[in-house]
C-alpha cells in the first residue's frame, strides 16, 4: 500500500478499479452464474435523454427474463441486451410513474409483434389491470388487422394481470421467489420494491422511495441491491431557472434517497454489493463515477458500482 493512503481509502479505490475494469462483460466476474441481472435503463426522470435510458431492468433466471418496470424504449433495450421480445414472460412494475410505466403496454405489443405466442405475467399497483384492458382497447385496430392479416395468435388471452396493494409474497416459479415491499414514494401509493430469490443469487430492486425501512426488511442479505439514487448539488442545478424551483426541489428530495443513504441502507440490509441507478439528475453524469461511488462509500463497506444502461451484473 503506497504512503498517504490510508487502508479505507485503499480498499474504496481498489473496488472502483475491480467495478471500471470489468465493465460491460461483468461487474461480478459471475460469468458463469445462472441468473443475470441486466440494467436496462438507468437514467431517473420521464424527459427522454440522449445519453440514458429510462427506469428498467431484466433479472434473467435459466433464460426466462423478468422485466422490473417498463421506462420508455424498454422493448429496444432488451434487444440491445441480446434478450429475444418473444420470449418475454414476467413483468413487475414498481409504481406508476411514467418513467417507470410509459412503456408496459408496448413492451408486450412489440414483443407479440416481435412473435410472442406465450403467456405473459403482470404484477403491479392498481390500476394496472385497467391500463392494461385500455391499452389493448386503444390499439385493437393493428391488433384485429395482425391477427387476420400475418395470422397471429390473440394477443389479450396471453396477459394475466395481477394487482397488487400489499407487500409480501408476489409469486413463485421453478426459477425465483418474488416478494414485494412498500416503499416510501408519496404521493404514488402504493410504490413497491421488489425481491427475486433464485437458488444462486438474490436480487433487489428498491424501485422509487425515501429511505425506507420496509426496504431493508426487504433486502436483508441479498447479494445485490440496485437502489435509486440522487445527488443533491446536481438537483440545485437540475431545477436552478425554472419557475417552480422550490416546489420541484422539495418533491424530489422528499420521495428519493441520495447516494449516501442508499449506502446507509445496503449497510443496514448487510447486502453484498450496492448497485446505483435511476440517477437523479440523469444528465451530466460523464465524468462523474467517483462522486456517486464516494457518496456510496461513505456508509456502506461493500463495492458500489454505478449503473450504466446494458450494464450486466
Ligand atoms: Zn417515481
């Protein structure tokens, strides 16, 4: 160890060289694990941006994608991600906010236009079931006219939606137990975080929340944690000029967690490696790895690696 740093300081810059030099094959070096988890989106915010993709992930078990929010340009993200739109199976939706919903309906549209013939799984906050029901409704004429014209399978009796308003328990498969929890995000109500256990990792997704406890209920020894994170000097930027400064500040600093605090949190849930994502502000962002990784680092004592759109973990 070279004089002047001190073993923390050794250890925080040994993680961010492991996290820099494996990135994109890996973060991990799980190349053989069975289940991946693929960052899809990682910009937080619904304004479309030229350098990230809004809030989504694909948690693939065995093969079998599980998409964790629908941000818009998910179903081009997956296919950037190397993961075939017919083989899409189970969505989860954490809230509904349009950074993290504009694009459900498409995503199963794309993936049936794509040569999706199998069952698709939904589960999410009310009112789910009617958005789904609507937005096959508003697009039945290029449904009818596929399914007479090119001989399609319907595509209504292939979705299943579940609505969910507690946490708990979500379902079970061969590949992974999901469990939700409510987290804090008002005014949306209910917002949820969720938790796959497949038999060789655990993955949790915090969604959009405030410091949450129900989260580190949650997330209690899970090997990843990908939670949401925001930078308080870049909201200062972010809202410097517009009319409703004040009021945009406090609604983004009272329903998100800075980079410190999601450290606190993976700390407390004693996880194995903290993701950040959703970053707020989304822009301006090049250049600025240490910083979030720092603010990471200074609670939790684990590696900190920040998203990156098709990052695979
Ligand atoms: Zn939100």
């Amino acid at each position: 160890m070279r004089a002047g740093i001190d073993r923390r300081e050794f250890v925080r810059q040994s993680a961010v060289v492991a996290a820099t030099a494996l990135w994109p094959r890996t973060t991990s070096g799980r190349q053989s694990a069975k289940t991946k988890l693929i960052l899809l989106g990682t910009g937080g915010g619904p304004r479309p941006r030229k350098t990230s993709s809004q809030p989504s992930q694909v948690i693939l078990v065995n093969d079998t994608p599980y998409v964790v929010d629908c941000g818009n340009g998910v179903a081009r993200q997956l296919v950037l991600a190397g993961v075939p739109l017919p083989k899409l199976r189970h969505i989860f939706i954490t809230h509904h906010h349009s950074d993290h919903n504009a694009d459900y309906g498409n995503l199963i549209w794309l993936a049936w236009a794509s040569g999706l013939r199998t069952r698709v799984d939904a589960w999410g906050p009310p009112p789910l079931e009617k958005m789904t029901t609507l937005f096959f409704e508003m697009n039945a004429y290029d449904i009818k006219t596929r399914i007479a014209d090119e001989g399609r399978v319907p595509l209504v009796p292939l979705v299943h939606v579940r609505e969910l308003s507690q946490g708990g328990s979500v379902m079970q498969d061969e590949n992974v137990k999901v469990t939700a929890a409510l987290v804090r995000h008002p005014p949306v109500v209910p917002a949820f975080g969720y938790r796959f256990d497949a038999r060789d990792r655990s993955i949790v997704i915090s969604g959009d929340t405030a410091p949450s406890d129900n989260l580190i209920k949650l997330a209690q020894g899970a090997d990843v944690l990908v939670h949401e994170a925001l930078y308080l000097p870049g909201v200062d930027r972010l809202v410097a000029g517009v009319p409703n400064a004040t009021s945009l500040k406090q609604s983004i600093t009272s329903h998100h967690t800075t980079a410190e605090d999601a450290g606190r949190i993976a700390q407390a849930a004693g996880v194995k490696m903290l993701v950040l994502s959703h970053f707020v502000p989304a822009e301006g962002r090049a250049g600025t790895d240490r910083i979030w990784i720092d603010a990471g680092r200074v609670h939790f004592r684990g590696p900190v690696i920040v998203g990156k759109d098709l990052m695979e973990i």
